[in-house]
C-alpha cells in the first residue's frame, strides 16, 4: 500500500526536484550572449585548419612532402603536387582539408615540418551541405571569415 502511495503522488520524482533546487543558485546561472559576444575560446582549441603563407612573398609555406596527409588516421587531406623541372622541387598544386570527416587531433599539424598547416581557434564550422565542409586551398590560405550579425 505505502508503494502504491508513493508512486501515486510521485514522491521519489519530488524528492529528487528538491535536491535539484536546493543545489541550483540563481547567481551562478550565467548566460552567454552569442552572437553579440564572442565566447572565450581556450588556448589549446583546435578548430578550423589553415594554410599558412609566407608574409615576405604571399605564397603558401607548405612543400608538398605529404606528410600530414600520411599523418591523419582519417585520410581526408588531399595534397596535389607538380615537379618544376627549373628549380627540382615540388610546387602545391592543390590542398583539400574534408572538414567534416576531421576529429581535430592535431597530428596533421604535428607532421608539418614547416609549420604551414595550422589549427586556428575558429569554431564556426557549420554549413548547409557537405560541399561545404571540404575546403580547397584557396579558402586554407584566406581562412574561413567568421558570420558578423547586426542588431
């Protein structure tokens, strides 16, 4: 009978939202207005990668050695190279980065031995299609330009 009771009038579904609202203080409920302001973002974040360029000439640091696409467990860089006959190395061609196959562990940056491939703090990486999340080298080296709302 005292089960029956119990399960009529809720007692344990009482007992645990008072244990939920003795704990919660109002002054500790914070919230963050998004778009207006832009969350801190800690140190170590990897998010939206990007080819780094070279401040003196403009062109892109990479060499082409394929190493971080040897590096991800996900294979999902591309590096497209050529020969120059003139100079005996390798000119980038094209670089694809599938966004939506990375898991941001950081050893493709990690393989980089001239640190042209980098992890930025940028966290906006939503898009309406797949095509979107695959990025060419064109937006690698221009980096992804974050959404400015108006109020």
């Amino acid at each position: 009978m005292r089960k029956l009771l119990r399960t009529i009038f809720l007692v344990d579904l009482v007992q645990g939202l008072m244990v939920t609202f003795r704990t919660q203080n109002p002054k500790n409920i914070v919230t963050e207005q998004y778009p207006a302001q832009r969350p801190k973002i800690a140190e170590r974040y990897r998010g939206a990668p990007r080819l780094n360029i070279n401040p003196e000439n403009g062109q892109t640091l990479c060499i082409a050695c394929d190493l971080c696409a040897l590096a991800c467990p996900e294979n999902l860089i591309v590096v497209g190279w050529e020969r120059n006959p003139e100079t005996k190395r390798k000119d980038l061609i094209n670089f694809t980065y599938d966004t939506s196959r990375c898991m941001f562990c950081g050893l493709c940056e990690d393989a980089c031995p001239v640190d042209a491939l980098e992890l930025t703090q940028d966290f906006e990486l939503a898009s309406y299609s797949r095509e979107g999340a695959i990025f060419d080298r064109q937006i690698l080296e221009e980096g992804i330009k974050p959404t400015k709302y108006k109020f």
